[in-house]
C-alpha cells in the first residue's frame, strides 16, 4: 500500500489488508497509514475506513459495563470516603512519563499448563526492580517547597526503598533509608548505589519503622510509609490503570500481598473499569497479616518470621488498604514456602526471567490450585519485583527442584562392609539418577554397629523417576529404604 506505484484497482482490490492494519495497531498507525495513502483513487474509502477502527480502538479502551453500574461503584467510594479511584486516575497522569511502562504479555506455556490464558504483568523489569516506584514517585511529586528542603526518610525491606531512594535523588530531595538488618544484599547496595543514606538497623520492619520515624522527628523530615498512605496507595494502582489499558477483558487478576498497598490501588482502579473482574490477593503463608485480618473483620498483627517473601513479610499491615481491601477485593489466599519456590523456578525455566519470592506468590497460588479458573478465562498475575539476592536464589530452586521431585534424598540401610556403597550407587546409575552429594550414618543408627546408612542426594526427572529407582533398591534386597520429604523422613515399604 505505501508504493506509490501501486494502481488504483491494486488500492482497492488490497485495502481490506488496509483496515486488518488499522485494527491491529490503533489510531496512530491509523493515521500513517492514511498518509501513505493520500493522493491514490482509494484515498476516500481508506479514510472512512481509518475514521470507523479509530472508534472501534477507543471503545477497546473500554470494557463493556453499564454507566449505571460504574456510577454506583463511584457513588458508594464518594460516600464511605477515603482514597477513591480518581486519586488513582490523578497519579496515573501525574507520574506517566516519569516511570517506565510495564510489559504485560501472554504466557503461552502457563497457558497450555494451566488451560486457561495467563497473563503477566512485568514490574520486576522497571528500573529499580519492582512496581514500588510508582507510590514513592507520586508522594514526592506532591511535596510542597518546604518538605522538599527538609527531606524525606522511610524504612522498608528493599523495594519501597530502592524506590524513594532513586526518585529522590533524581528529583534533588535528600533521602534517608532505614532497612532490617536482615535485608538481602542485593537490595541494600542496590538502594545505596541510587543515592539515598542507607541506616541498617533492627531485625524487622517493625523495629526499622520506629528507627525511622525518631530520626523523622529528630530532623523535621517528611516520613514517606511503604503501604500506609494514600498517596503510595493510589501511585500503586497506577499498575491497574495500565493494565486496563493493556488488556481490560480480563476476567481475575491476581496481586502479591504484604502491606496492602497494591492491591488496594489496584483494585479500586479494577472494580471501576469492570466490577465484574475478580481481584485476588495472594500472602505467605507464614505472615498471613492482610488474610487474618480481612477475616477477623479488624487490623490484625502477625509473627515476624523468615520466608523467602521477605518483600510482602509485613507484621502490621496497613489501616489505608484494609478499609479497601475489605470492601473490594474478592478473596485472599495463602502459599506456602515449597509453593513459592516452585513459582520461581518454574518462572526461571519457562519464562527465563528471575522474580522475587513475594514476586512470584501470584503464580505459586495458580500452580498449587489454590485459585481455579474456567478453560476460557483470561487471568493476569503481576510479578511485582526482581531484587533476588543470588546466594537465596541457589536454596530457591534446590527447594523448587525438592517440591517437583526433581531432587531427592534417600536414606538405604546396609552392611557395614566393603562394596555395600557401590552396589547402591550402581543401582541408582544404572536407573538414570545424577547422586550430588553421598554421607554416611553410623552414630545416631537404632540398628546394631554391623550396619551404615548411605544417605543419596540425587537429582531425577520427577516423582516417577524417583518411584523407579526406589523399586530398583527394593528390588535387589535393600527392603530398609527411606525417603526425606519437607514434613519428615519417609519410610518406602518393598516392592
């Protein structure tokens, strides 16, 4: 069509390919390709082609919801007050161009494995490694002369930091973060490495807070909450109002849940476009503060524990996002530690990308079954962050590699002689299994001195495998044959 040489019947006989274009790439190769056109004989019918996709592109914006139904979702936001979906609308113009926007592609082979669409929308891919930014950014562009002078500080466990700390330099506000000790390196020297002051201090986010708001009072500097505050809240939902954008006939979209923060905003931008659209919540099973919560009707405080979520492992969650969560979210679910290294090693082979433990509890929740859908739904997960320390990512997937039967430990029992070990080792060859590591148990046997235990840490290719080569043991007379499982040592009987 752009070859000037092209007569006017070839323009009409190929314009419909014209207007496949116009459906395909929207309103602004529309008007390319109008140019292309402009002096040939189908000049005039390209062009009210051009004009009827241009609507069909706005209304795609869209989804299909009554007036009456949106209205009565605004109306009841105005009169319960607190944060609605126009301080969500108003951050989303406020920060674009500012932030980088986030991808969000079809995953073909989630897809076919879990039979229906799946989505994912990438924040771990923006510049500082998670969707944090979009809070951090929309707060500090709110500041007044004043606060800006005096400064900003937060306490987080890595990405709200990261985030301050890099929109704060950039925006010339001097920043302080207080940080856990216990934060992964990589996102410490990742929220340096932006600018801000870094101060290690306490073993959780509860003890950093406190540190952080003295040193607040101390210096007069403006305290920017990781979750609980309306300003973060609704920067937060700017992932939605992409999201919307990208794809707004979705059916569910999932979100990781610490403070609440995201999802919060991310709801109330969803429920507006389409109340029709579930929105999940996804915790760690292991600090289930927004799930407890929810259930008890009243803020909740949970435990701090260790889990490979460190980003979402909140001990209080926000007072902002619960009053929306309750009322907007449709259920919150709970993964555990085996789940989420699963999701993240399955993200790492089939999708070739690394995502934070809290990142990836989104899909642990839809490989573990704990959130179902239909053949025909179309589901996004948003994988919130990045900042993996490599030395966790090793005991991540050995954990993942340990929950899909892909590595395993067998305990065999054996006379205490010369060729016992390579008889087993053999066995285990000889069915395919790859032995790592090999250790011997003579001490701590309830059975007489005359025996040892090998104890086989094996990679295979999956449960079944692992059943074969079992079989083969028992096979050849070693009926004292155990297996390590996550929730203790597990006998095998003969077979």
């Amino acid at each position: 069509l752009g070859n000037p040489a092209f007569s006017a019947q070839h323009q009409h006989r190929h314009h419909h390919h014209h207007c496949l274009e116009l459906m395909l790439v929207g309103r602004r190769a529309a008007g390319c390709a109008r140019k292309r056109l402009r002096g040939g004989a189908g000049w005039r019918l390209a062009r009210q082609q051009a004009r009827a996709w241009s609507s069909v592109t706005k209304k795609l914006r869209k989804p299909r919801v009554s007036k009456r139904r949106r209205a009565k979702v605004d109306e009841e936001e105005e009169e319960e007050g607190g944060l609605t979906y126009k301080a969500v609308e108003d951050a989303y113009e406020r920060v674009q161009g500012k932030i980088e926007r986030s991808a969000c592609t079809k995953s073909r082979l989630f897809s076919r494995m879990l039979g229906h669409d799946v989505y994912f929308k990438k924040e771990h891919f923006s510049i500082t490694g998670s969707y944090k930014e979009r809070g951090a950014l929309n707060t500090l562009l709110q500041l007044t002369d004043e606060e800006k002078e005096h400064g900003v500080i937060c306490s987080s466990a890595g990405n709200h930091a990261q985030a301050v700390s890099y929109h704060s330099t950039r925006l010339g506000i001097d920043g302080v973060i207080v940080m856990p000790t216990n934060t992964p390196h990589v996102k410490v020297s990742r929220t340096k490495m932006f600018g801000a002051k870094v101060v290690l201090h306490g073993n959780s986010f509860a003890e950093a807070f406190e540190h952080a708001l003295s040193i607040a009072e101390a210096e007069n500097r403006t305290f920017i909450h990781a979750f609980n505050n309306e300003h973060v809240t609704a920067g937060q939902g700017t992932v939605a109002m992409e999201l919307m954008e990208q794809n707004p006939y979705l059916d569910a979209v999932i979100v990781p849940v610490g403070g609440g923060g995201l999802i919060a905003g991310m709801a109330l931008a969803i429920k507006h476009f389409n109340p029709r659209i579930k929105v999940y919540g996804v915790e760690a099973k292991s600090m289930p503060g927004m799930h407890n919560s929810i259930k008890a009707g009243r803020l909740e405080s949970v435990t701090k524990v260790s889990t490979m979520a460190d980003g979402i492992a909140i001990e209080n969650v926000g007072a902002i996002p619960f009053d929306v969560i309750r009322k907007q979210v449709d259920d919150i679910v709970l993964v555990d530690e085996d789940e989420i290294a699963e999701a993240v090693l399955a993200l790492v082979e089939n999708e070739r990308t690394i995502v934070e433990g809290s990142g990836a509890t989104g899909l642990a929740a839809l490989l573990s079954g704990k959130l179902k859908f239909r053949p025909k739904d179309r589901v996004a997960v948003v994988l919130t962050g990045g900042n993996l320390d490599m030395t966790l990512l090793g005991r991540i997937i050995d954990k993942g590699l340990v929950k899909t039967g892909r590595l395993a430990r067998i305990r065999v029992l054996v006379d205490d002689q010369p060729g016992a070990l390579a008889t087993v080792t053999t066995i285990v060859s000889k069915h395919g299994g790859n032995i790592r590591f090999v250790d011997h148990e003579r001490a701590f046997l309830i059975e007489h001195v005359g025996y040892t235990q090998p104890i086989l840490t094996i990679e295979t290719r999956g449960p079944e495998h692992i059943e074969e080569i079992l079989a083969a043991l028992h096979s050849e007379g070693f009926h004292d044959v155990s297996i390590d499982t996550p929730t203790g040592i597990k006998k095998t009987g003969r077979k």
